[in-house]
C-alpha cells in the first residue's frame, strides 16, 4: 500500500475541507475546516450532539459525508473500497464502549487484525500484540478474555489493539467516558505515553483538567460547526465565544 | 444451582401439606382408574410375589400400593442433588414408555427380521436425505439472512419473496411440486434429490430468519470496530460477527435439524426407501404395522438424541467466551 501513487508527499496526517454531513434535514456537520499536523494532539469539546463523533468517525469512513474533502496523509477519501481501506490502515480508532471481539483472548484481538488485515504470519502476529500489550502494561492477561478484564483494561487492551496496526494517527472517541472513576487515569496515563512516542491524536473527551494538560490544540464544536480553536491556554482560559464560555461554565460547575 | 441457596423456593413436594395431599389424590385417581385392571399392574404384583392377588387384587389395595410406591419414589429423587433427579426421572419416564411398548404384545421375532432392512436401507437413506439437507439449508440460510441484512434492493427481493414461499406452502405440497411439477417444465429431478431440494429450501426459509435474528443481536460496535481495523467485510462476518451470533443461533437451529429428520419422512410420498416408507410397506404384508412404526419411531429418536448431544456439545464449544 506504502506505493500508492495518490499520496502526496509531506501532506499533513489529516486534512478536512468544507465537510457537511445531514443525517436526513438534520445537519450534523457544517462546513468544518481542520487539518490535524504531525504529532500534534488535538481535543475536541463541546455540547452532546454537537458533531465532536461524528468529525472524527468521518475521518475513518465509519460515517459518509455529503459535501467538503477529507484528506489523509493526503490521500482522498472517497467510497472506493480500496481507498477506504488504505485510510483504515493510517488510522488507528478507539471507541466509547472498547468494542473488543468478546469471543477471542485479548492476544487474538490484537493478532487477528495483523494476520487477516497486515498479512502477518501466527509467530509474528503474536509477538507484535505481545509487544503493544506491553507497551500499555497488561502483558499478563494476554490468556484471559475481555469480560474478565476491568473496563480501563478493556481500554487499554483496545489501545494496544489499534496501537499494534502501526497508524499514522489515533482516533479516540470518548475513551473514558464509559469508566468507572477509578479507572480514568489509567487510560488517561496510557494515552499520555502514547503522546511522548509522538503519535498524532484526535480525541474527542469531557476531561477538561486532562484537555488542558494533553492537548497542543483545542476545538469547541457546537451545532456541527468549529467555534472556536487554539491552544488549550486559549480557549480555556479566555475563550471569545459566548457559547464557549456557557460550556465552560456548565462543564466546570458539574465538575 | 445447589437446594441450599434457593431461599425463595423451597423443595416444594417436600412440604408435608404438599406431599401428603399429593399422594392423597394419586390414590383417588388410581382408585377411579381401575388400577388393578392395568397389565402393568398384574406384572408388579407378580414381582413381589403377591402371587394370590394376581387375579383380581381388591381395587383398593393395588391403588394404594401404586400410590405409595410413586410417593416413595418422589420423596427419594427429591433428596438427591439437580443432576441425578433429572437423569432418574428421564429413565423413569423411558422405562414407563418401554413398558408401554412392551405391552402391545409385539411379535419380535417380526422386528428382528426387518430390522435390517430397515437399517440399511431405511435408516441409510433417511440419514443421506438429512444430512445433505442440513448441509444445504444451512447454506441457504446463511445467504439468505447475509441477503437480508445487505441493504441491496435486489438481494433483499430475493431473499423476502425465498422465505415467504417456502415458509408459506406445505412441505409436503413443495416435494410434490418439485417431483412432479418440474417435469412439466422439462426439468426430470429424481426422487431423492427432490426430497433433498424441499427440505433444504423450506427449512432454509425458516432458518434464514434465525441467522438473521442472530446477527442482528450483535452489537453494532463490533461491526465498527472491525472495520476501522480494516477488516474486509468477508473477515468481519466470519471471524468477529458469526462466532458470536452462534450462540444465539444454534439452539433453535439444533430444533429446525432435529425437526428435519423427521420432516425428511414426508419423502416417502415420492416413493423414496426411506424409514418410514419402508416402515409403512414392510409391515403391510403382515399386518404388523404397530411394530414396523414403533421401530421406526425408535430408530428417528435414537438419532434426535443423538443431534441433540451434538447441539449441546456446539453450544458449549461457542458458549466459552462468556465463562468467567
């Protein structure tokens, strides 16, 4: 895949221009401009149902769009199967729920991808998910099966699952939102060591302490629109937009 | 589950009001029943060397002994743990079936002499028609609900317009359509591999809406997940949807195949040697039917409880990611 003649050189992991998105009359996504540089952390807050999900689920074609361009590492996206494919090999996804495969061991997790989807023999396969569990510091449930993990190890094994197809970019979509209290910084931890190696991130995430520390850029999103983005200084500590500073509010008196 | 923890319900036929009123009743109803008339009876009486009550034992005292004998016996398997109660009543309940059987006063020197046949060739040809069904509707059933759940119009056509059909009209009426209604388009289909195309294609129908149901009950996060891996849509039905629809569709498919063997009897409408056919005109010459049909009837359970291990034994093998 590495010869694919529609990658342009040095283009940024992600580029997304005039993207619009209407699930039936409702508009989803309105004319969103990002681009995401290399080993840059991006943050992406904002009201529920204001398109933080479903900006980063395009990226990975997991949702269509109508209007506007998605480049990834400078790649078109389109409904080629073979171009949603090669996207999926450059970006790495973690979701809400985990959604591991129930009915394997977490080392068929993270191997099964590499055998069916990088082609990699049993032997090699196994030791490079062995590696990435390593690397998220849960080696030694590697025999068990998901439900006999506790939900942040469910998530870092997911990590390690994505981590070890090797992306160009990590998508996170909520990470820690459906973990006990107890079990956020583990995962939150994890994702930190993620960000010394360098890797590039899209997180979308309600732990706005977290956002501030992680994040080299933030966007507030509201309505399906960007309203706001900057450093995490920035928008945080004096945002310009009304909303922005109405989500703030809200979000810091809960906390 | 051990008796101990169930708090709310205890062993209820050990409840003295329970058990005594129980026994009670059974008396009333041996008593009404004429107890002492059954065969059965007569032969228990003999095994306990009652030998003076033999030709007409006082009405009450052959329902009193029956009714103390199966209050004994309930008090007895309700002592026991879950597992053997179960095992006990089932051989119980099979030895009253024999006992049934035994006393229609069976030629078995008859049964002896056709049972051969009735194995190699009755038997041999109900297992092919079966097996090869099972294979084919299994397919189908797969094709079906993949065609189902695509979203292509013209698959989906298909697919609804298959299962209306052949869910719709009488097996027995889809082996005759195909055996005779297919030669009047110029199509000669043999006798077997006509039974085979019914019962494939209605139990494909069937089954086609439970591999549906089963794939529908898998989370739409696994499909996500697989395909942001990059999986290809081959790999994710394979590999991560299937494995865990399984479990949800082999119970009422195990029923839909245990259903067939004995579907897969209407055939002998079309003049196939199979064991019901068989059955039916071996005993014909003889006027034994009864034998020829309990024969049969114990060779077509045999080999439910023999699908029915093979069920329990898949259901394990697709059930272990959920031990913890």
């Amino acid at each position: 895949m590495s010869a694919d003649p529609a990658i342009i050189a040095d283009a940024p992991p992600v580029e997304i221009r005039g993207l619009s998105k209407w699930y039936g009359a409702f508009k989803a996504l309105d004319r969103v401009d990002l681009t995401i540089g290399p080993a840059e952390r991006l943050v992406i807050c904002g009201p529920s149902g204001s398109g933080k999900s479903t900006l980063i689920r395009t990226i990975n074609a997991l949702e269509g769009f109508q209007e506007g361009e998605i480049r990834v590492d400078g790649l078109r996206l389109t409904r080629e199967p073979r171009v949603v494919r090669a996207v999926r090999l450059r970006v790495g996804m973690v979701f809400q729920s985990f959604n591991l495969f129930p009915h394997m061991t977490v080392l068929d997790n993270c191997a099964l991808p590499l055998r069916r989807v990088r082609g990699l023999a049993v032997g090699p396969a196994r030791e490079r998910a062995m590696a990435y569990l390593e690397k998220v510091r849960i080696p030694e449930q590697a025999a068990k099966y998901p439900a006999q993990l506790s939900g942040g190890q469910q998530q870092r094994v997911a990590i390690a699952r994505a981590l070890a197809m090797e992306p160009q970019l990590m998508l996170l979509d909520e990470p820690t939102s459906a973990l006990d209290p107890e079990m956020v910084k583990e995962v939150l931890d994890t994702m930190v060591a993620l960000a010394a190696d360098g890797m590039t991130m899209a997180v979308v995430t309600h732990e706005m302490g977290f956002a501030r520390r992680f994040a080299t850029r933030v966007i507030f999103m509201d309505q399906g629109r960007i309203v706001e983005a900057g450093t995490p200084e920035a928008v945080f500590g004096a945002p310009k937009e009304e909303r922005t500073r109405a989500f703030l509010r809200q979000v810091l008196r809960e906390g | 589950m051990s008796v101990a923890d169930n708090i709310d319900y205890p062993p209820l036929l050990r409840r003295p009001a329970v058990f005594l009123s129980g026994v009670g009743v059974l008396f009333l109803l041996l008593l009404r029943a004429d107890a002492a008339h059954w065969a059965p009876v007569h032969g228990l009486f003999g095994a306990l060397a009652l030998t003076g009550l033999e030709a007409g034992p006082a009405n009450g005292l052959a329902a009193a002994l029956v009714a103390a004998l199966i209050g004994l016996n309930v008090w007895v398997i309700t002592g026991l743990k879950t597992r053997w109660q179960m095992w006990i009543v089932w051989l119980e309940l099979a030895a009253l079936v024999a006992v049934l059987f035994v006393s229609f006063d069976l030629s078995y020197a008859f049964i002896r002499r056709k049972l051969w046949i009735l194995i190699s060739i009755g038997l041999v040809n109900t297992l092919l028609i079966s097996a090869c069904s099972i294979v084919l509707a299994f397919v189908l059933a797969l094709a079906g609900a993949i065609a189902k759940l695509s979203g292509n119009g013209i698959a989906l056509g298909i697919a609804n317009f298959y299962t209306s059909l052949f869910r719709g009209i009488p097996l027995l009426m889809q082996i005759y359509l195909i055996y005779l209604g297919l030669p009047q388009v110029g199509i000669v289909v043999d006798a077997i591999p006509a039974g085979i195309a019914a019962l494939s294609l209605c139990y494909g129908a069937y089954m086609t809406e439970i591999f549906r149901g089963g794939i529908e009950s898998i989370p739409r996060g696994q499909w996500e997940a697989a395909r942001a891996l990059g999986f290809k849509p081959g790999d994710t039905l394979f590999r991560i949807i299937l494995p865990q629809a399984m479990r949800v569709i082999i119970p009422p498919t195990g029923n839909q195949f245990i259903a067939m063997l004995k579907d897969s009897s209407l055939v002998s409408v079309v003049g196939v040697w199979e064991l019901m056919y068989l059955a039916r005109t071996q005993g014909q010459a003889e006027f034994r039917h009864i034998e020829m049909m309990i024969t049969a009837s114990v060779i077509y359970w045999a080999f439910s409880i023999a699908l029915e291990m093979v069920q329990a034994r898949i259901e394990r093998r697709f059930g272990r990611d959920h031990v913890r």
